[in-house]
C-alpha cells in the first residue's frame, strides 16, 4: 500500500436491491491500531433542531449544488434561502419547534452499536457517529470528534433506505470532500466503508410489515382488509428519473417486499409527495390519490412513509397536518398514518444483527482505490474500479426536501 487517499465515488448505475455486499473503501491507513474503536457513521440530511435554525439549514440546502444545482448558484441559494425560511419556520413551530430527526438518529445508532459489540467483538468497541448534510452535526464536525476518539476504522452508513445521487450521494460527496481537505497535509488515519443503501434489507421489511400490521388493527375487523395501503415517499423530478437515477425503482421493491411480507392482503398503492415546483415529477402525488379514492366512496386509507426510517417535518407535518387533517376536513375518518420506525426495538436489532452489516467493519483494505465518476445510469456494464474516470457532476440528481 502506498498510503495515497484515493477516495472512490458513488456510481449510478442499478445494482441489485439490498443491502450492498459491495462495500466502498475511501482510503485506508497503513495500520489499524488494535483495540481502537469502529465508528459508524450514520450519515443524513438533518433537519433544524430549533426554529431559528431553520435559515442557515435552508442556505445550505439551496447552496448544494448535487441536490438543487441552480445557475448562480452561489448568489441565488441564499435569496431563495431567505423567502422560503418564513413559511418553514412555520411549518416548524407547528411539530413542535424543531426536528425531531437528531434524537431519532441518535437512538437509533446508539442502541445498533450495542449490538455490534455484541455480534462482532473483533471490530469493537463501535462507536455512532451523526454526519447530516445540512444541520449540525455537520460532516466536518463528526470527522473532528472521531480523530479526537482515534477511530481508525468507519463505516459511512446512509440512512436512505433508497439510493438517489442527489441524497445518499450528496452526503457522500461531501464527506469525500472533507476527507479529502483533511488529507493535504497528512496520511489518511481511518479506513472507511460505505453503505449506500438498502431497499429490501431484511430488517427493514420486517420492521415496516409489523408497524403497519399494528395500524391495521386499529381498524374495525369488517373493514380491515378493504384498507388501501398507501406507501407515501418523497417525489422526484421526471428529468432526473430519466436520467437513470435508481431511487423510483427501489422504493418499488421495498414496497414490493413488504407487500409479499404481508402476503399481499390488502390493496396498495405507492404514492409520491413533497413535489415542488411546475415541472413533471413521479406521480400520482399523495393527495391527489386520497382525494381520487374519496371521490370513489374510499374511506378507509393507511399512509405509509416507505422512504424514512425515522419523524420529521414530511411525516409530522405533511401527512399528519396536511393531508390527514385535510381527510378529516372532508369528512373522511378512516385515513390514518403507521408510526415512523423512529427507535423501535425491532428495527434496530434486526438490523444491528444482520450478518451482512457486521462484515463491513471486517472489510480488508485495499491496495487502491480509484474514482468511479456518477454517471447517467444508462450504461449497462460495470466500470473497471482499475480506471481512473473524470467525476461528471452535472449527472448527480437532484431531489427536493425540508427535513
């Protein structure tokens, strides 16, 4: 090993669904102290913790360019930034005065490192880490308190259960970035590994089929398995969709997996929300849907936030306090939302257990390795990681949020 920090970057191209046994190295030290600690990084968008954070957590959304790329980007993010911050402290003030995305995150990784201790003993002691995109703790932040630790080994870990380039592989490109400015001036100290994503992870399936078993039963037995399932995920833009970006087709299989989980015994349908904007984007949207099935004499609808594993303003807001207070307005009693996964023991141990997520911290480094450049998604073989490829980045997505 020749110590050099070549990061590798995140391809587009559509791999199988799951959780990816194809674990990203972006560099590697040349020893791994015994007994120093594993980091898990579970990396995110964030959400602002209080409502006058709310500004500079929509500045620097606007300002990313893999996200939302903007021409002049750098005189219109804050513009934009500035007009929209009122409606979304709003919208804030209204779940409570903040996210609640950071405590979610926080107890989620806490109690799967337990675990991990536990299940992979040769890679303890696991510490968490929280690495969001847009709201502190910031990326560069994490990175500081984990050299301040001495982790000399990390798993970057996307909390979209989806992949999309303009999610997942903003937080990645930001975190290259980072590493990258750290290395200047010193060898790279941490071997890091990357999951990327994981649509139809075991875990996850289970955890969605009973959060949603439980909302069933709060309906009466004669119409219990006449209620539409309706999987509600963030929206995206057609012209990122066909570029390539695989984010459509893999909530299509979480769905499709939790359905055969649930043996298919009620009706569904999968939904998309959060559009912004004119423009054609993944539809039916979320409320057209409820208000064409109560059109049609549909009562009875179970919402079913397929895309995030744990509360923030999309679910508490957009489906709690828009489209379900909307129903109620319009006389409909049978349109209720199943629980965000959030803390639930059974999510956080099944995953925390999975074989698959503990081989990550095993992963031997490797002796380089190289970029691989976002692509369209249109090429159907796979690149060489022996190549060295430009990193094109007016082919990264872009998909709209507020968390």
């Amino acid at each position: 090993m020749n110590g050099r920090f070549i990061p590798r970057l995140l391809s587009c191209k559509p791999k199988p669904n799951g959780l990816r046994g194809r674990y990203r190295n972006f560099g590697s030290s040349n020893q791994i102290r015994k007994n120093a600690p594993t980091g898990v990084v579970f990396m995110n968008m964030g959400g602002p913790r209080t409502v006058p954070e709310t500004g500079d957590f929509l500045s620097r959304l606007f300002h990313d360019g893999d996200l939302i790329p903007l021409p002049f980007q750098s005189t219109l993010a804050p513009f934009i930034a500035k007009r929209r911050t009122p409606k979304i402290e709003k919208q804030y003030e209204d779940i409570g005065g903040g996210s609640p995305i950071l405590k979610w995150t926080q107890e989620q990784a806490s109690g799967m490192v337990k675990i991990l201790d536990e299940l992979s003993p040769q890679t303890a002691p696991h510490r968490p880490y929280v690495a969001f995109r847009y709201a502190h703790p910031l990326t560069e932040t994490c990175l500081e308190e984990m050299k301040r630790d001495g982790v000399t080994r990390a798993v970057a870990f996307s909390q979209y259960p989806q992949y999309s380039c303009s999610t997942t592989g903003s937080s990645i490109n930001e975190l290259y970035r980072q590493l990258i400015k750290d290395s200047k001036d010193q060898p790279p100290s941490i071997k890091w590994s990357v999951i990327d994503r994981w649509p139809t992870h075991p875990g996850l399936i289970e955890a969605f089929a009973v959060h949603i078993e439980r909302a069933l039963e709060s309906y009466d037995p004669l119409v219990r398995s006449k209620v539409i399932l309706l999987f509600s995920a963030h929206s995206l833009p057609m012209s990122v969709v066909n570029r390539g970006d695989t984010y459509p087709s893999e909530v299509a299989a979480t769905v499709h997996a939790v359905m055969k989980r649930l043996n298919y015994r009620n009706p569904y349908r999968l939904v998309w929300q959060s559009q912004v904007g004119p423009s054609a984007w993944l539809g039916p949207q979320t409320s057209d849907a409820l208000k064409g099935y109560a059109k049609k004499g549909v009562n009875d609808m179970l919402l079913i936030p397929i895309a995030f594993t744990s509360d923030h303003i999309e679910t508490l807001f957009e489906l709690d306090l828009e489209y379900i207070e909307e129903a109620k307005e319009a006389g409909l009693t049978g349109v209720k939302r199943v629980e965000s996964l959030n803390a639930d023991p059974i999510f956080v141990r099944a995953f925390g257990m999975h074989r698959a997520y503990a081989s990550t911290c095993n992963q031997a480094p490797r002796p380089e390795v190289r970029p691989v450049a976002i692509n369209s998604g249109n090429s159907t073989s796979p690149q060489s990681s022996q190549s060295r490829q430009r990193v094109n980045k007016k082919h990264t997505r872009r998909k709209f949020s507020k968390r």
